[in-house]
C-alpha cells in the first residue's frame, strides 16, 4: 500500500456527504475540509483503539446535561436522523463527529485560516478565535475537569510535532487564499500560540473542538443558537472511513498518527464497524397509566405543559406524551423556569437568542419523553392546542431545522406564562 492515506481521500472526493448543500445559506464545505476532517476521524478512531483517555471520555454516552454536552443539546436533531448518542463507544463517536463537521460551516465555512471575529473586541490571547471552529484559548480553562487537562495535552502533544501532522496542505484544497488580517494572532503566550496552532494544524483544531462540545458547549454561539446542520450522509462517509481502517488496522494506525510510524499504546484490535442506528418502532401497546404526580400548591401545569409539548415535538416523540407523568416534578420546574424568562422577554431586543434558550428547554423535555412508551394518539387522538397558536401549520415543527421552530414557540411559551398568571390571580 503505496500511500494508505489516498484511500480515503479517494473515497471521500466520490462521496455524497462531502457535496451535501448546507442550510442557512452556508453552502457546499470545501472539498478539502471533508478530506480533512474524515483523515482526523480516523486518526481519533485509531486512538480509541488504543484506548486514548481524552478519545474514550469523549465518545461516552450523552450525558443529558444540556448547560454543558452539545450531544444532549442536540438531541432532538440527532433522533430526527436517527443517530445514537446514547450508546458510546464508535457509534456516539460518529455522531459526535457529525456535529463537529457541521460546526464549521457557520464558523468559518470550512476555511482551515479563519482569524478572529472582526465585529467582536475580542483581542486577548485567551479569548481571540482561530481556525475552523473559531475556538479560543480559555476553552481549555473553562471546560472543567478532566477535558481541561485533555485539551491541555492536546496542546502540548500537537506543538511538539512538525506542521504536516495536521495535514493543511489536505484542508487547503477549495479553502481560497488566505489573507493577512485572517493570519494574523493576538496577545502572547499560550493564547497566541494555541492561535497560531490551531490555523496551521487544522487536525488539531478538529480534536480540541470535539473535546470542547462535549464540556464547554456554550463556547459555540452557533451550537446555543442551533445553527450547526447535521449533514445526514456523514455517518456513512465516516462508517467507510472505519472500514477502510479495519482492512489494515496496523498500517492505517501508523500513518494516520501525529507522528507517523508510532506504534499504539496497546495492542490493536479491529474496528467495530456497528450497524446504522434503526429508526425506533411505534408503540404497540398502551400500558397502564402511572399515578399522576401531585401538581405544585395553586397551580396546575401539567396540561399546558403535555399540550405544548405534543404540539411542538416531531414524529414520533409527539405520540408518547402521558406516561410522562411520573417525570412531571423534574419537568414542571424546568418550565417554572423557562416561564420566569418569558415573562422578562416580550420586549427584549435580545429575543431570537433567548428564545433559542427556551427551545434548548423543550428540546431536553423531548430528551425525556423518548422513554416513554404509551400511545398519546390512542388516548388523545387530537391534542390540544396551545391557546393563541394561529394554526397548526402555523407552528408545525420543521423536520432538518428546530430553530425554525423559535417564533411558535415563543408564542406558545408566552400563551402559557399567561395561562399561569391566570390560574395564580384565581387561586389568589
């Protein structure tokens, strides 16, 4: 095998996910940017192999914190294409990859050069964005224990090794020319250095950002504001990148290392090459129905609640909703605190991003309802309706977008903070 690399390469320029048309008009991604990105994806698969930490800590299952793991965030959109962030191992590892590669069309639209953001004054070493992600330094430091210390050696490993491990004369194909005002770095130190790191080593900058949606998801404002796409054709690029790797465990592993010809920590096996996550099956039975639990004193918020939620959820999770009522506790101080928000927004110019703080919301309460195994269509045929929502086409979910879904909800949310206030001026 005269270069192991060129097969993959190969395979990536005839597959259909490197010429996926992203949404919000981000487009096509450079086609070097998905070479790129599948090359690192099989050099961070071979290190699971091998047992790396910081590779193992990253593809464990969703954590379902949403405040912090971008898997949890996102699960809603992963059920939507029927991808598995809940089984660990490869599986999550591809979704999580998924993501990532997602990640830079809004940041940087794949162009491995990308400086800071010109219309913010971050111009700090440890706060001025850099490369594809557009990640900073103090992600690192604000990503808590044990990512901290991952990233950390991540750092460290990359900078000891020559500038090809990160594979740019790979990522630069379709990227343009880059410019003096992109190139440029700011402040000293580590900052500057992690800066600089991250534009000539894009494979490392792909590494530390996958470490850092699992910690520190608020570091991405395109992640809070759910503009990543989840290109539905990346998982199979990816799962052939792993059988490419399971032909020649031995040899892929040495070339795609960051210092070609090391050997892994620990013995090689083959890669598990798992079968695609089916869709999940309806129901096909209705169970008894738990013992509801007791609503807060004055106010009762599990109808408005089960209301919007069967409105605003996609197929199928919206006909699973009332064997949720054993969770109503956990979920009915979730929307105490999603109504405190929206009683402070009608007015805000600030609406789009703190909607969007309420749609992470709903979208953790789907996270719940997948657990649920009555059948809300068989009970309920016609659910009702949010009270001011205009039509249901009106605020009908779209299926590849959930951000669409920001006006509906607003207005649903404030229907209910009214509702609310109602029931509270009567039991007053």
């Amino acid at each position: 095998m005269a270069n192991p690399l060129e097969k993959i390469t190969t395979m990536v320029s005839a597959h259909p996910a490197a010429h996926y048309v992203y949404g919000h008009d981000q487009g096509k991604a450079p086609l070097g940017y998905m070479k790129g990105m599948a090359l690192t994806y099989g050099r961070v698969l071979c290190k699971f192999n091998a047992g790396d930490p910081a590779t193992v800590w990253s593809c464990r299952p969703a954590t379902h914190d949403s405040a912090h793991d971008a898997l949890s965030y996102y699960r809603g959109l992963f059920f939507q294409r029927h991808l598995d962030i809940d089984a660990g191992g490869v599986v999550t590892l591809r979704a999580l990859w998924v993501l990532l590669t997602g990640l830079a069309m809004p940041e940087s639209g794949g162009k491995w050069f990308c400086g800071r953001d010109q219309s913010a004054n971050n111009v700090q070493s440890d706060t001025a964005e850099a490369g594809l992600f557009q990640t900073s330094w103090n992600a690192a430091h604000n990503s808590g224990p044990p990512a901290t210390q991952y990233l950390i050696n991540l750092f460290t490993r990359y900078g000891k090794v020559s500038a090809e491990a990160g594979w740019l004369d790979v990522f630069r194909e379709g990227a343009g020319n880059a410019d003096t005002r992109n190139l440029g770095n700011f402040g000293s130190g580590a900052g500057a250095a992690f800066q600089k790191l991250s534009k000539e080593c894009p494979a490392f900058a792909a590494e530390f950002a996958a470490i850092v949606l699992r910690a520190l998801r608020g570091h991405y404002g395109t992640i809070n504001r759910y503009l990543v796409e989840l290109n539905p054709r990346l998982d199979a690029m990816f799962q052939q990148v792993e059988h490419i790797i399971a032909s020649d465990p031995a040899a892929f592993t040495a070339a795609l290392s960051e210092t070609p010809g090391d050997a892994p920590s620990v013995p090689l096996k083959p890669v598990p090459i798992p079968r695609p996550v089916p869709a999940p099956a309806p129901p096909t039975r209705i169970p008894s129905m738990p013992t509801p639990a007791p609503p807060l004193p004055g106010i009762n918020l599990a109808a408005p609640i089960l209301s919007l939620v069967a409105h605003l959820l996609p197929p199928p999770l919206n006909t699973v909703v009332p064997a949720l009522l054993p969770q109503l506790p956990t979920i009915i101080q979730m929307a105490q605190a999603d109504i405190a928000v929206a009683q402070q927004i009608e007015a805000a110019p600030d609406l789009p991003s703190k909607i969007g703080i309420l749609a992470a919301h709903l979208q953790e309460w789907g996270a719940q309802l997948q657990a649920i195994v009555a059948g809300f269509s068989a009970i309920a045929p016609t659910p009702a309706k949010p009270v001011g929502l205009a039509s249901t086409e009106d605020a009908a979910p779209d299926s590849t977008a959930f951000q669409d879904l920001e006006e509906p909800i607003a207005r649903a949310v404030r229907d209910i903070a009214q509702h609310f206030r109602n029931q509270q001026q009567t039991v007053a």
